[in-house]
C-alpha cells in the first residue's frame, strides 16, 4: 500500500461506481460538517496522521474511506491531499469492509472521565457531543378515595401539626406517603435497636 500526494481534483466520492460496493453509506449534518470543517482549519496535520484511503479507478482515484474529510478539504480549499493508495486489484469484498469499518467506533467514551478530567469547551469544539441524561419523572402517588380500606388518615392539633412539619424539614422529606414510611421506619429501628 502506497501512500501519496494526490490532486483533489483526481479524487471522487464513492457513488457506487465499483461493481459490488455500494455508495458511502455515511452523511455528515450541517453543524457536524461545521464542526469538521473547523478540526481541518485547527490541525490540519491530522489529515496526515489519518490518510484518505483511495483505489484507483478510471484514470481518478475513488475515495473508499474519507468520503466527508475530502468534502470538508474541498470545503476549505485544498489542492491535495495525503492518501494510501489501495492496489488496484483489492478485492471488492475487501473495499466493502474497509469503507464500514472506518466509520466504526469500536470504543465507548467514559462520560464520567470526560466531564470531570477534560476541559468541556475543548471538548465541545472538537465535535463531542455528549449524551443528554434527563431526569426521570418521579411516580405520581395516586390516593385511595376516603372510603377505602386502605387509606389511614391521622387528625392532627396545631400544636402536632407544627411538630410533625419541623420532623419534616430536619429529616428533609417530602409530603407524601414515603417519608411518612421512612419516619415510622426510624422511630421503629430506634425503639429497637
């Protein structure tokens, strides 16, 4: 496998001219392609480090991995770019192999070690994108109806009811069924224990 300079102008997308390899598969939305754009303008050196790979086809090359990089490099105004160069009778089954699995990622991103031992802003304007984790809804408590079996139902004076609700905010509980079976629950293993 040779790796060589070669003219933009001789490179072409995989639109499925090879007889058994199917178009690129990948696309790359408007701020993604952005945020490509933007990494070839800051390092552009990594075009170095991660070639286009090429085959040659009809006096052209036809780009079997980096379909979006040569995008954004024309995008950006490039003449030429760095390639390996696959042997012209690599086998079509090898070719369809080699453009899924450079979009492979293998690998998972540690979310924990991201967030706390790298900077966020770097990260973000490298094109991470980080997943969004929302809360979950907490269970509404439906009540029973006052006629149930199930239902208790405690009167309290002023003076009990001042008492329970300073109960409540120096155990940080909420007004609902489960803090009522956390405070019984202490009082219990208090008794108890």
């Amino acid at each position: 496998m040779q790796v060589q300079n070669i003219k933009i102008s001789k490179l072409r997308f995989n639109d499925g001219q090879i007889d058994g390899l199917p178009k690129n598969p990948r696309f790359i939305r408007d701020y993604r392609f952005e945020k490509l754009v933007q990494s070839l303008k800051d390092d552009p050196e990594m075009l170095e480090i991660r070639e286009l790979i090429v085959i040659p086809f009809n006096d052209c090359y036809l780009v079997i991995g980096g379909n979006m990089r040569l995008r954004a490099m024309r995008e950006l105004g490039f003449t030429e770019a760095i390639c390996k160069v696959l042997p012209e009778d690599t086998p079509v089954k090898k070719l369809r192999a080699y453009a899924i699995k450079d979009n492979v990622a293998y690998g998972s991103d540690d979310n924990d070690a991201l967030a706390n031992e790298w900077d966020a802003i770097e990260l973000e304007h490298w094109g991470v994108e980080f997943p969004i984790f929302e809360e979950p809804e907490e269970e509404k408590e439906t009540l029973p109806k006052a006629d149930e079996d199930n239902m208790i139902a405690i009167t309290l004076t002023d003076e009990e009811k001042a008492e329970w609700e300073n109960a409540k905010a120096y155990v940080k509980l909420k007004d609902d069924k489960k803090s009522l079976f956390k405070i019984i629950l202490r009082l219990y293993e208090a008794e108890n224990n």
